[in-house]
C-alpha cells in the first residue's frame, strides 16, 4: 500500500518538473533593441518603423527596414536596429505606430520570425482627457441597451 503512494508521488512530481520545464522553455522575454541586435535565443523587442528605410522584395518576399526604440525622445538619437522578415507584408504594415518582432539577432540584423502590427486605434484621442470614463456615467451607461 506504502508503495503506491511513494509511486504516485514521483509520477506527480515528475509530471510537475516537466510542465514547468515546458512553460519556461516557451516564455519569450522582451528586451531592448541593443539586447535583441545581439541575442542568440528568440526575443521579442518592440520599436518604430523608420519608414524611410523600408523595401521588400516580392520574389523572395522579403521585408527590410529599421526600427528604433520606441520609448526615446528624439526619433534621429534612438537607438536603432536593422530587420529582415521573410513573409506577406501584414496589410497594415504602413499605418504601423509601432511593431512587435519575435526572432534572433546575429549581431548586424535582427531576423524576425514573426510581426505583429501595432496601430492607432481610431477610438483614442491624442489627450488622456479625450478618453471616455464609463465609472463617471454609472449605472445609466449599463442601461443603454434595456
């Protein structure tokens, strides 16, 4: 009987280790542009798109273009950093404030496997005071529809 327990521990624990071995492995970490220009692992980095520097190849559809940090305050002294997507341009690629790149640098470009777009809401005002505040409006707000 003793010998079960001691069995259906380890089983747990086992299984245990290795859901969290597996979770760990697939956590991706975001990091700065200088990090994700010189990682070896897969990153991911947000930055602007420099659009004076986009191109792309059609036959071999392939995205060049440059990204600089998105949270400095001068765009022209940001730091920046070269991109190379192999895919489909996202159809909203031109509207982009802001990108979400996940791949590798290899010291020079940072190869990106994958690109999420961000773009500007067109329900967002430019000023915090544009934005609606549906805890000022009270129940009436949740009446709307009764």
């Amino acid at each position: 009987m003793k010998a079960r327990y001691v069995v259906g521990g380890v089983v747990i624990v086992l299984f245990t280790l290795w859901g969290a071995f597996a979770f760990f492995k697939t956590t991706i970490r975001y990091v700065s542009i200088e990090q994700a220009r010189h990682s070896r692992t897969t990153v991911q980095v947000m930055g602007n798109v420099d659009f004076g520097s986009v191109a792309y190849d059609t036959e071999q559809l392939r995205l060049e273009f440059v990204i600089y940090d998105a949270e400095a305050d001068d765009a022209a002294t940001a730091a920046r950093m070269p991109v190379v997507y192999y895919g489909v341009v996202p159809g909203n690629f031109d509207q982009a404030s802001a990108v979400v790149l996940k791949g590798k640098g290899d010291g020079s470009v940072f190869v990106a496997e994958q690109m999420l777009v961000k773009c500007p809401s067109k329900y967002q005002g430019d000023d915090a005071d544009d934005y609606q505040d549906m805890r000022r409006h009270g129940d009436s707000a949740g009446q709307a529809g009764a």
